[in-house]
C-alpha cells in the first residue's frame, strides 16, 4: 500500500474515520483531524493577513453580489503561499483521492479560503450547491480557533426543517458534508472566530447558473 507511507499516522486515522462517517450519513466531524503546530499556523497566518479579508459575496460569476444581511463574514482564498497552506492542501489532496476511490466520485480540486467572523457576524441557512446546478460536491470546514460561545455550525436534516448537529467550533476540528444535501448555517459569532471553509468540485458545466455560496 504505497500510498499509505506517504500519509502521515494521525491524519489516516481522521481519513478512516471521516470516509466512515460519510458512507454511514453523509457528514463527518472529526476532531483534532490536523495537528496542532499546522493549525497554529494557519491560524497566525489569518490573523495577520486579517486587512486583506474582503466581504463575502454570494452568488457565481456575473451574479456575485455582496449579500451582507445572508452572511457577514469576511474571506480570503488560500493559494498555497506558505508553509501551512500548503500542508494542509496536501492533506486535502490526500483527503480528495480517497473520497474518489472510495465513493466512484471524479472529485477534481479543492477551492477553499479564510473566513474571519467577528462579534456578530453570522450565515443565514443556505445550501452550497444546488442539484445540478453546481460543481461544489464536497463541503469541508477546518476551524482554526476556539471561541468560548457562540459562532456554531448548524447542520439541518437534508428534507426536512430539523436542526440535526450544532457544532461548536474547536481549533482542528474538521466537518465535511455533501454540499447539495445539508442546509447550514452558522450563528451568530460571539468572539472572533477564524476557519477554513473549501469545496471538493466536480468538473461540469455551471452555465453561469446561481450557487448561493461563493
Ligand atoms: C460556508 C459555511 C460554515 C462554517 O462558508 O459556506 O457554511 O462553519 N461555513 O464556517
Ligand atoms: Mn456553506
């Protein structure tokens, strides 16, 4: 198992547990799936890169629009320009071939950037992709901080309108979801909360059609 060596021990055990999850509801959570010293990383890194967050825009192509009263955050994409970005796209990369291999997905590359909320930022319930009309397959959320309250991830049962997860976001926990599936949103921030949110993609043609995250 070539392939195996070349993945380091703790993230093939969150690897495991995360293909497991998938396969059984089609989400996962799984904590301390980075190790921390990337984390620390990643998480100095946003913070000094904070001035160059931009406001979230929603919608594709000639339909971005600035939408602050559905989400208040602000992003930056990452693009592999230090140490820690790239370590963790690795691990994405690692993370990609094996959702392929194991669930027959022709998952193609992974887009993901910063997102810092502040006291009181929020994301209304959204979907990320809608049938057919998206390239997003794939959902993951890294965070990089731990604010005592508030700022949680709220998973809803696919058909029906029932809070199925509230997930308080921890430093190194991982969440992965089908992104046509799972209505989300997050709450309101009570603390500065820092995470990565990325999209595994699927090449097909989105025809400029909307998707209500960007
Ligand atoms: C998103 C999103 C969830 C989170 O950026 O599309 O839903 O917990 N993020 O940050
Ligand atoms: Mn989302």
């Amino acid at each position: 198992m070539a392939i195996m060596n070349s993945i380091d021990f703790d993230f093939s055990l969150s690897i495991e547990q995360i293909l497991d999850q998938i396969a059984e509801r089609g989400y996962a959570i799984v904590e301390n799936a980075i190790d921390k010293e990337c984390i620390d990383a990643l998480l100095a890194q946003a913070q000094s890169e904070h001035s160059e967050f931009v406001t979230a825009k929603i919608g594709r192509q000639s339909q971005l629009t600035e939408a602050t009263s559905i989400r208040s955050d602000k992003t930056k994409w990452l693009n592999g320009s230090s140490l820690a970005e790239q370590t963790y796209l690795d691990k994405m990369e690692q993370l990609r071939c094996l959702i392929n291999r194991h669930f027959y997905l022709g998952l193609f590359d992974y887009e993901c950037h910063f997102a810092r909320y502040n006291k009181g930022d929020f994301y209304k319930k959204h979907l990320d992709a809608f049938k057919g009309r998206s390239n997003r397959v794939f959902t993951t959320v890294l965070y990089l901080n731990t604010p005592e309250t508030g700022g949680e991830l709220g998973i809803y049962c696919d058909d029906k309108d029932e809070l199925i997860e509230k997930i308080p976001p921890r430093a190194g926990t991982l969440v992965c979801f089908e992104s046509e599936r799972f209505p989300h949103q997050v709450f309101t921030a009570s603390d500065v909360r820092y995470s990565i949110a990325g999209w595994f993609r699927k090449n097909n043609s989105i025809s400029g059609m909307v998707d209500p995250s960007s």
